[in-house]
C-alpha cells in the first residue's frame, strides 16, 4: 500500500495528488491513497514542512517513509517523475521487470544507448 499525505492548501500537494492517480492507473495490483494531513489530525508543523509525503506499508509494516518529497522531485514534476522516484527507492516494481517476472525470466543487466 503507497499512503500519499498532502495539504489541500500546498500547491506542491496538488501536483502529487494528480501525478498520482495516473501512476495508479499502471499499477491496478497497488493499492494507493491518498490523506489529507488535516482531516486526520496530523500537527501544524507536519502540516506546512512535512507534506507532500509517501508512507509505504507490506503486510501492516511499514516498509519506508518519504517527507518533504518535493525536496527531490522539485515543485513541478510529471507522473513519470514521481514514478521512477517510487521504482528507484523500490517502492513499485517497473512494468518492464513486471512483465518479465510474468514470462518467467528475469533482467539480468540493461543496456542504453549511449
């Protein structure tokens, strides 16, 4: 389960809230939410410096926490950007490795053009 924590006011928030729902989109086998930081009571301070924020659970455990998460993707992002971020700290497995693990044989190493 991803939990994405925003503020309705934070306009960074907004660009989370909406990256989101398109990752989702490529991802029906995780379950994403998304909370507002005031309706569950979260503190001022949490509030205005912690949001926009990841919390990512397995099982009931929680797995990783990312605060501040505009600190690394910036202000204005894309959904693929919010993507990597989430495959990079292993939070979501890539579609192409999803794929492979599905026809039963695993990446070994990739190769780019340089």
């Amino acid at each position: 389960m991803v939990i994405f924590i925003y503020e309705r006011i934070a306009l960074n928030c907004r660009t989370v809230v909406n990256c989101v729902k398109e990752v989702a989109k490529d991802y029906p086998h995780v379950k994403f939410c998304t909370i507002e930081a005031t309706s569950v009571g979260l503190s001022k301070h949490f509030k205005i410096s912690g949001v926009p924020a990841i919390l990512t659970y397995k099982g009931g455990e929680l797995l990783a926490s990312f605060v501040r998460i505009t600190e690394t993707l910036g202000d204005d992002f894309y959904p693929s950007d919010l993507e990597s971020f989430l495959i990079e700290n292993q939070v979501l497995v890539s579609i192409v490795e999803r794929t492979s693990f599905s026809l039963g044989f695993k990446i070994i190493s990739s190769f780019s053009d340089g």
